[in-house]
C-alpha cells in the first residue's frame, strides 16, 4: 500500500509478500534481516515505472516535497501507517464499528434515552 499523510509517503510491505514482488521492486530475496528495504530502483520494469509514476504525480501536485518512506509490517514505524486506518483494527483499538456503536451508546445516555 502507497499511503500519503501530508508529509511522508508511507510503502507499506506485508510480512507475507512474495518473493517475486521483492525481487522485482527491490532487488531483495527476503525482508529478514533488511532495516529498510533500498527505494525503487531505475529500471525498465513496467510495474517499477508504474510505481514511480504514481509517486511522481503526487510529488508534483504537492506544495511540498515528501520522503519516501518503506515500512514494513511489524517493525516499529509501522504504527506511522497504521494510525491512519480507520476501519481496520489495530493492535490496541476497537473496529470502526464497535466505536460507533459505543459513541452512540454515549450520545443515548447524555441525552437520558436509555
């Protein structure tokens, strides 16, 4: 997933992601032992030129310039990414949906209707 918070640009890499798409995006055979995987790599890949076309086009309507940041899941920085799901759950917080039903639980008791 290509995330844009304003600032940074989150590439979140799934624990699971295939080797092939590794290889391919950035010439790694496995995400163990990597900190960070190296960023996208000149290539004549379709798929790369894809990527970095679409990385362009946000570059380019930005007033800002935003760092291209790879994050994986499970490391640390992956909360960065993370906390901008709204209806997925995290690791410490309700779904969406129990939220709304617990915020209208609220609004029910304030206003004496339960």
């Amino acid at each position: 997933y290509l995330f844009d918070n304003g600032f940074t640009l989150l590439l979140w890499i799934g624990k699971d992601v295939s080797s092939q798409v590794l290889q391919t995006f950035f010439g790694l055979d496995s995400l163990q032992g990597c900190s960070t995987p190296s960023l996208l790599p000149s290539s004549a890949n379709p798929y790369i030129a894809n990527v970095r076309s679409i990385i362009n086009t946000i570059q380019i309507e930005s007033s800002i310039y935003k760092i291209l940041m790879c994050v994986k899941q499970t490391e640390p920085y992956e909360s960065l990414f993370l906390q901008h799901l709204i209806e997925d759950k995290m690791q410490f917080a309700t779904s969406y949906d129990k939220f709304l039903v617990h915020l209208h639980t609220e609004i029910k008791t304030k206003l004496g209707l339960l």
